[in-house]
C-alpha cells in the first residue's frame, strides 16, 4: 500500500479517503468499524491526538502514535474586514503560507439558513500565470496534501460560533485545483462524506482555468459544480490573459463543456473578470452570448478589484449593468459578484499578496 507520509515520515491519516484507512487499518490488524471510529474523530470532532479518542482501545491508539500523525495548518494570522469577510494565512511546513477566505452572505440558502462561504486553496502559488491575478505572480512553489487542502474548512469551521456552519466551499482560492488532481480529489472525497465533513456535492464548486482532460475527469468521478474561470471572449483576448489558452483553446473548451454529462440541474457557472478596454464591451457581451447560449451556462460577472501591482482598471458600474442587462436580455443567467475583503486583500485576484510579505525568517 502507497501510504501518505507527513514530513515527519508518518502516515498523513487525513490524506487518506475511508476505504484507505479501512485497508491501512486491517493491515495493522485493527477492524474496519475502529478506523471508521477514527475517521469520525478526526472530521466530525476535530481530534488533535489518537489519545483523545477515549472509544478506542489504548492498544490501537498506541500503534497509531507510532505511525501515524493527525496533521494542522497552523495560523499565522486572521484577519477581518470591515464586511465581515475574514481571511485565514496559514504556514505549510513546505516552507511557505497559503490563504482561506470565509464570506459570510445573510442571503439565506435553501435551508434559510445565513450562507457561509469558504474559498480554498489547492495549492502554494500558481503555475497558470492568469495576468490579472497576483497569486500567479509567485508561480507554483508546491503542491498541497489533500491533508492540507481538507484541513482549511475543518480548521476554519472550529472558529465559528456554535450553531453557524459553513455552507458552501469554493475552490477558488490560491492555485488551480485540477493542477493538483489526485489531492484534490481526496480533499473533496472527505468534504463530502457524511462521516466526515458532510458538504453537499450542490454546495461544492471546483473552478479551473480549462484543464480539459481532468475536467471530463472530474466530472464522471465526483458530481461536484464546476466553475470556469473564462474571462475572455474570444481566442485572441483569452490568450492574453490567461496562458493556458495556448494550450486548450477556448473552442476546444466549450465543446468539452457541451459533452459533460451534468447531473440534472447542473449548471456550469462561467466567472468572468471584467477588465475596462478589455473584456467589457457590447461586442464583448455579444460574444460571450454566443459562446455560451447552447450550454446549461450561469455567468458571474466579477468587476476587476484595481490594486497596485496592476495598471488593469475595473469597468464603471453602469458598464458592468449594460453587460449584466444584455445577457439577461437573451435569457442567460447572470450575476454580478459583490467585492468582499478587499481592505485585507481577500477579494478576488488578491490572495497571495499577503503571503509575499513574508520574511525569510517566518518561512522557516
Ligand atoms: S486566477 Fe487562478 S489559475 Fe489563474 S493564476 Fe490566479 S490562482 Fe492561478
């Protein structure tokens, strides 16, 4: 068996999905319903240590702390804005810091309960280069453990108050996801689970630049919501922005999205960063209409959140409306996302940027 190891050389039990730690445990010769036990400690309790799981027989825990090690993000700071969003950096002992954003929302969810929403990195830096955003910036210095990648909505979820949850996880956050398939894909397995994080497969979106062949991937193994990050309308001018066009052409990608076979009710969400001159014309409009009109397609708008690092400007709000009216027009669902945490640099395009302040000695 290929186990995970920690960087202490012991098994990584949170990246393992249950069926692994069933195997894992009838190798050690302990039963299926014991790491079922476990399992359910770590995710649903949040256990810190094997000690503290008093069902378990002090023979088991003691093999497990020999072997095997529950593993933490540790915080290095939590920060609040002014709207309520908050952003969490936390140190990987890769040697650097990756980011979560929670967004509360009182838009109520279906259960009418406040929504709550928590963006998710997959990986430390970014290796798709998108121009507009600064995580690309830092290129891609290391991949995350599904340990990793599962512990953001674990850890965050502790420091809410009791009776709020988070309701719905975006991987939106620091890398591209599908660039980390086979981690991802145990950090959503655990998600998802009801013995574990119980998340809704309706309440967990994937977003991606168009890594085609892991989208048809992705899309027969979990029946998560997909998110295409499209920020063009046209070949040439996705191009620009956005690298990996070179390679998987925007034709090429809406076909793929045409062939997906969605569970009834999916749509494909398509977010579109709105950048003045650029992408935000009539014309532009046209386009993404008729790139789009055949798919079960919702587009979310993003204005682009000006900073420094970038001479980019964000289109005026009537601009953003014309575009947001035409698509609605022509029948299309369209929104317009709110800006959120921006004076903690949590909003869209931002993150990474409060992971380069870094000093040497903090990355240690
Ligand atoms: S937008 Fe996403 S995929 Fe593109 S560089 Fe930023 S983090 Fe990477």
């Amino acid at each position: 068996m290929n186990l995970p190891r920690t960087e202490k050389n012991l098994i990584d039990i949170k990246s393992m999905n249950l069926p692994d730690l069933e195997a894992f445990f009838l190798s050690i010769g302990e039963s299926k319903g014991r790491a079922l036990r476990v399992y359910k400690h770590i995710w649903q309790r949040g256990a810190t240590t094997f000690d503290e799981m008093n069902d378990i027989a002090k023979s088991t825990r003691a093999k497990l702390n020999e072997c095997a090690e529950i593993t933490f993000l540790e915080t290095i700071s939590h920060k609040i804005s002014d709207d309520g969003t908050q952003k969490f950096l936390w140190r990987i002992p890769q040697g650097g810091a990756i980011e979560s954003v929670l967004i509360p929302d009182t838009n109520r969810d279906n259960n009418g309960r406040d929504r709550m929403t928590l963006c998710v990195s997959s990986q430390w830096g970014c290796a798709m280069k998108c121009s507009f955003c600064l995580t690309g910036d830092l290129g891609l210095k290391g991949q995350l453990k599904a340990s990793q990648i599962a512990n953001q909505p674990l850890q965050v979820s502790k420091t809410l108050p009791e009776g709020v949850r988070i309701t719905n996880i975006v991987m939106m956050g620091m890398g591209e996801p599908l660039h980390n398939y086979k981690n991802l894909v145990i950090a959503l397995r655990n998600m998802l689970h009801n013995q574990a994080l119980d998340i809704s497969h309706r309440k967990l979106t994937v977003s991606t630049v168009g890594l085609i062949p892991a989208i048809k991937k992705l899309s027969a193994e979990l029946p998560v919501n997909l998110a295409i990050s499209l920020n063009a309308s046209n070949q040439e001018q996705r191009v620009e922005v956005m690298p990996i066009t070179k390679r998987y052409g925007l034709d090429e990608l809406i076909q793929c999205c045409k062939e997906l076979n969605l569970p009834h009710g999916k749509r494909i969400a398509f977010e579109y960063v709105m950048m003045a001159g650029f992408n935000d014309s009539m014309e532009d409009a046209h386009r993404v209409y008729d790139l789009l009109c055949d798919l079960p397609a919702k587009v979310n708008l993003i204005p682009y959140n000006e900073n420094p690092d970038r001479t980019i400007k964000r289109p005026s709000a009537d601009q953003v409306k014309a575009f947001q009216h035409y698509l609605v027009s022509r029948g299309m669902n369209c929104t317009v996302r709110k800006t959120r945490g921006i004076d903690i640099s949590a909003a869209c395009g931002q993150l990474g940027k409060g992971v380069r302040p870094l000093s040497v000695k903090e990355n240690l």
